[in-house]
C-alpha cells in the first residue's frame, strides 16, 4: 500500500467514525486540541498526521486507536 493511500484510508476512517458517533469537527477538534482546518485536512487525506496526534483524535472519540487502521 502506498502512503497516500494509507493517508487517505485513515482519513476516511476517521471520519467515518467521527460521523457515526455524530461528533461534529468542531467538537471533535476541541476535545482533541486540533485545529478544526487541520482535522479536516486529515480526514480529507491531504496531510499525513502523526501517530500523537491519530492518539488525540481516537482518545477524544474514547474509540481504540487500531479502528482507524483497520482497513477492507
């Protein structure tokens, strides 16, 4: 797997999670102290986040870490 694809694959975990836990990115970028464009930007793919901050963002979920690894 290339790294875009697992930037965009995480991404896209992310936020379907977030989404199904009906937490808006502004809720979530709070309780995880990112900036609401960066969170964004990290559902949509476009950055590659750190491992922290993928830490801040499923702690503020209360979600395991590896759900937004697990890929089909």
């Amino acid at each position: 797997m290339e790294k875009e694809e697992f930037v965009l694959k995480v991404g896209r975990n992310v936020r379907t999670k977030r989404t199904s836990l009906g937490i808006t990115v502004e809720q979530l970028a709070l309780d995880s102290a990112i900036q609401p464009k960066q969170l964004i930007r990290i559902e949509l793919g476009q950055i590659n986040t750190s491992i922290f901050q993928v830490f801040k963002i499923t702690d503020a979920m209360n979600i395991p870490v590896h759900e937004v690894f697990m890929f089909e």
